[in-house]
C-alpha cells in the first residue's frame, strides 16, 4: 500500500534509513496518525508503539476494518494516555502493510511491488524509522514511548538506543528477547503461509494471487497463544457450535474451532502474507542483550528514562518471568523502574482488554512522570 488514508511522511534518496541487515532503504516513507496538540515547549508528546497485527490507528477508526482504534480504552480524551493533555503518534512499522514501506509497497528500482525484494526488517530498524518520523515532526524529546508485546520491543529498543530522547518508558507484556518457543510459533505461521500455492514464492502480487489459507491458519496457530488456558475454558469450553451432537466428521463441531476460523478470516482482509513474514521475523531477531556484550543491564546504561514495566499472570506468551529479567537487569543499570504484574484471566490480549488494573497503572505512572517533565497530568478518569 503507497498511499494510506492516514498521515504519510516520505523521505527520499538523501535521507536513506540504514537497516541492520547492512543496506540503506530509501526513499522510503512512514504511514503515522496523530491525536491532541502539541505544546509550545514540544514536551507533551508520546509515542504509541502497536504489535505484530495493530496499526496506525490506535484511537481513530480504522479505514479497512471500519472498526474503532485498537487501543481507544487507553488513548483518547480523558483516557490514561490523555489526548486532552498530551500529542499522540503512532506509526505503522516499517515492513508493516498500511502505508509504511514494506512488501506490498512499490519498489522504485523495479516500479512492481517489493515482494521478498525488500531487505529484512528488526526492531532497531523499526525504531530508526520512528526516530525519524519524530525528527522530521520536530520534537527533540518523548514525554513516555508506550506499546505492548512487539509494541513493548520497540520501547525497550527506543529506551535503549535513545535514552537521551526518552523521558518515560512503559513496556507491557513484553521481553527483552524472543523465546525459542515464540519463534516456534511463528515459524509454524510462516511455513503456512509460504505453503499455500497462492503464494507464489512471495510473488502473489504479480500473479493476481492472495495466500488466503496460508495466512488464516497462520493467524489461527498465533492466536491461540494471545489467550490463555483459563480464558478459552471460561469463553468456550466443550460447547458446540449450533449443533447438539457431534457430526463424526471434520466441519467445526466445537465454539472454538469456529471462533478461530473466524478469526482467520477476517484477518486475511486486513493483512498482508509477506507483511506477516516480515514483522514475525522482526521479532523473532530481537534480543537486547545480544547487542550489548550478552548484558541486558547493558543496554540501560546511565538511563535517565523513568520505566513502568508491566505484567500479566496468565501471560505464557510473554510470562512475567521476562518482565521481571527487564526489571532486574534496569536495576542493575541504576535505572528508575517500578513494575507491576497484573491479576488477569485473560492471557496475553489483556493489554488490549477492559483490564482496570491496567489502566489505573498507566494514568498513575504518567501522572508522576508529567510532574517531573513539568506538563500536565492526564485527568483522573471521571
């Protein structure tokens, strides 16, 4: 996608983006919303960072989906990421498929489509692209970077290899590296995708193809690990969907075999297959410590960041063991951190969920955060 409905900034052959795979991309562009004001000072802005599947538009209606924004609980007026009190961005990840520069986009060498073309993407390229999104918007410095699972990545990385640029950072439901099992996961996700012959070797565009089934059950297998044993007892348990009996046959007899296939579905509408090898293979790569002598305390070295770091106790995608190896790595950085783990049925979508507790911590953390920065605070909720 070139031209999405959101904002769009482009950038072109003098200012390249460096990748880490040790190419340089450009031109390129970064598709990004934006909500609130920015004040006088340039001191009230805060970055919103999405997951693997999320988008731009964390608070405003999304033009494919026609849904509302994927975290409208948390950003908005009088929310905790208050739109009232603070400028919001967030922009679609680079390798994303809304308007960021990724496989689906257009290739200015070949005038077709990427596809496979484009260089692998990781988290620190992610985050460089940011950087320069926020750069070009003229703000020297974050008032907080915020997200949850890949989005709580980028904040680490952000925190990491912008510490200078970063007054608060609140990474939720994350980990300073993907786990074997998580690349596990992704790989099954992958091979499904590159297993449908609409897929074409990632050249479906040009075929006139999409890898529909491929990249539905890919989407099936990684939403399971979203949720939690509790969570799909409690939603589904046994129960049939529509029938009274068993059929003795393969169509979907149980509630959760439909949901899923549901939620494969409808997903293939929204997303691109090689967007999804992409970002999958993104997070798959990141490991904070690896970069910094194989010592995470490294990568936090004399932060002046102020940390929230949160948890979720039915989280086995991202288990509060890896928050808590965060935690204990910023302490040993000096850093200033507070942590909180979050009694949730809900597995790893609870960040995206009515989780009160969540929300109570966010408003609470910025609170104290924006008296420091010397803005004001989100309003109390009422």
């Amino acid at each position: 996608m070139d031209m999405p409905a959101s904002k769009l900034m482009r950038f072109g052959p003098e200012n390249p983006l460096r990748l880490d795979e040790g190419t340089e991309l450009a031109p390129w562009q970064i598709a990004y919303e934006t909500y609130g004001e920015l004040n006088a000072d340039k001191t009230n802005a805060i970055l919103v960072c999405h997951a693997l599947t999320g988008d731009q538009y964390v608070a405003s209606e999304n033009p494919v989906t026609g849904k509302p924004g994927w975290w409208s609980m948390m950003v908005g007026p009088g929310q905790p990421v208050d739109t009232d009190k603070y400028f919001v961005i967030c922009a679609n990840v680079l390798g994303g498929c809304l308007g960021t520069t990724g496989p689906a986009c257009t290739n200015p060498e070949t005038d077709e489509v990427y596809g496979l073309d484009l260089p692998v993407v990781t988290i620190g390229d992610m985050v460089r692209s940011q950087a320069k999104l926020v750069e070009a918007l003229g703000i020297e410095t974050l008032f907080a970077v915020v997200g949850g699972s890949m989005g709580g990545m980028q904040v680490l990385q952000w925190a990491s290899a912008y510490p200078e640029k970063v007054f608060a950072a609140v990474p939720i439901a994350t980990g300073p590296r993907h786990s074997s099992q998580n690349i596990a996961f992704h790989e099954v996700g992958r091979q499904a995708v590159m297993a449908d012959p609409d897929w074409c070797h990632g050249q479906y565009a040009k075929e006139g193809k999409r890898p529909l089934k491929g990249l539905s059950v890919a989407r099936m297998a990684a939403h399971i690990t979203y949720m939690s044993d509790e969570s799909l007892h409690n939603k589904f348990g046994r129960n049939l969907q529509d029938r009274s009996a068993i059929t003795f046959g393969f169509d979907a007899d149980f509630q959760i075999e439909s949901y899923l296939r549901h939620q494969g579905m409808t997903f293939v509408d929204r997303f691109d297959a090689n967007s999804y090898l992409y970002v999958t293979r993104a997070m798959d790569y990141f490991d904070l410590a690896a970069a910094h002598g194989g010592k995470l305390a490294n990568a936090f070295l004399h932060s002046d960041t102020r940390f929230c770091v949160m948890s979720f106790t039915t989280d086995w995608l991202f288990p509060t063991s890896e928050s808590k190896d965060i935690v204990r790595a910023l302490n040993a950085a000096g850093a200033n951190v507070s942590f909180v783990e979050i009694e949730s049925s809900r597995g790893h979508d609870a960040f995206l969920l009515d989780e009160p507790e969540l929300f109570k911590t966010m408003r609470g953390f910025l609170t104290g955060a924006a008296k420091a920065r010397g803005i004001p605070a989100p309003s109390n909720g009422d």
